[in-house]
C-alpha cells in the first residue's frame, strides 16, 4: 500500500507532517510537496519553466512548483507507478463553498482523482492555536474506509475538520457545498511613488449555510465529509440550452 501525502502549505507545512508522523500504519508513506506556500494555486500547472524537485530524506521530496506539479512528479517519474491513494493536507484554513475552485489542497486530490487514484483533501478549520489531532484521527479512519469501499469515478472527498476541543473523529456529517461571498473584495491603494495597487482579501458572508452544508456541520463542531464531482457539466441546463435558436 503506497499513499501519496501533498499539501499546498508547503512541505514544512505541520499538517503534513503531522499526517507523516501518524499514518504510517498504513502503508509507505511517500511525501511529495510544493517548496512553498501555494495557496490559492487551484489546479495550476508549471509549463513556462522546468520544475525542479529536492529529496529531503527517504520518500519525502519537494517541488519547486504547485500542488499539481507535485502530484504529477510523484505518481510520473518518483513513484514509477501510481499510489493507492492521495491524501492533500492538513490544510491550515478551512476549505468549503466557492473556496474549493480557489483551493490548492483540493486540486491535488482532483489531479490524483483526474490520474485514477481515489483522494482526499483534509482542512483545519478555526483560528488560534493548531490542534491537528482530531484531524489526524479522521484522516486514518476516512483512509481506511476508502481503501475498503473505494471511491466512484471522478469522485473525491473534502474534509473540513473544526479545530475545538469539542470535535471528535467519531463525530462527522456528510454535506454538501454551502455558499459564501466576499464584501469588499479588492483594496486599491498608492504606493509611494504614486503608483495604485490592489489587494485582494475582504470580509466573508455566509449566504447559505443550512444543516446540510460543510459549513452548517462546522458550525456544530462536526466533521464536514463533502464528496465532489470532477464533471462540473450543468447536465439540468442541457435540454434547454439545445433549445436556444442561435
């Protein structure tokens, strides 16, 4: 049994290495991540450049480029064949709603997914302090009942975890994705020769959170266990769009 652990944290990132430390039980571990912080890389490729990969100890590397970067060198040229199963994270910082198509942690399980390999994506949720214990938990158990039951084609899995003492492995949701906007997306600002640039980060408003979404389950200290599609075809809008007279 070979998992792959990645991240978009980075390769000294503690959640992946809290993954390392407490899976190994498993199976081989083998570590393959970005050299940097690659948040918000979404499913990002490096083709301008040749990437260029450092072995850090035994089956732990990283990449000079994003988390698909990572996942396409690990399972192409250091594996020589493709892993058992992908695991993406501990992400520090939740990853839910609209913030999947932003997230590099969910697009290396979506690459694992695209190559064939049933991926996971798991995120910390919360401020202050970072407990990844529970998360740790989750992950194992989750781990192994995909190895046991599988996943469908073009399926994976997002996983949001609460940082609160009051969260449990044994206590999750399955959900769907909730909804969420940005107010006062972008910051214009002059710098001081005079020139403008823009900052973007704003507040964030929860527009649908109902019980069954990843952020309704956050909200009662549960376990978020969301299964994503990697076909995103509006098969409801089919019908009607062969109907319009172009």
């Amino acid at each position: 049994m070979i998992i792959l652990l990645t991240n978009d944290d980075g390769y000294q990132a503690e959640g992946i290495k809290a993954l390392r430390r407490s899976l190994g039980g498993l199976g081989r571990l083998v570590t393959v991540a970005p050299d940097r912080d690659r948040s918000g890389a979404s499913h990002s490729l490096t083709v301008a450049r040749p990437l260029r990969v450092k072995k850090i100890s035994r089956d732990f590397y990283c990449v000079d480029g994003t988390p698909t970067d990572a996942v396409m060198v690990a399972v192409y040229c250091l594996l020589g064949k493709p892993p058992d199963l992908v695991i993406s994270g501990i992400n520090d910082g939740a990853n839910m709603g609209e913030d999947v198509t932003y997230s590099g942690t969910v697009a290396a399980a979506i690459e694992g997914t695209l190559l064939g390999i049933p991926s996971l994506a798991i995120s910390l949720v919360g401020n202050g302090r970072r407990d990844y214990g529970t998360a740790v938990a989750f992950a194992k158990k989750i781990a192994r009942a995909v190895i046991k039951y599988g996943l469908p084609e073009g399926v994976l899995l997002n996983i949001n975890v609460p940082s609160s003492k009051k969260a449990s492995a044994a206590k999750f949701a399955v959900t769907r994705l909730g909804k969420r906007i940005y107010e006062d997306v972008i910051t214009e600002k002059i710098d001081p020769r005079g020139q403008s640039y823009y900052w973007i980060a704003g507040r964030v408003k929860i527009t649908g959170r109902g019980p069954d979404t990843d952020y309704g389950a956050i909200d009662k200290k549960l376990i978020s266990v969301t299964p994503l599609s990697i076909d995103t075809t509006a098969l409801g809008f089919i019908e009607d769009l062969k109907r319009w007279k172009l």
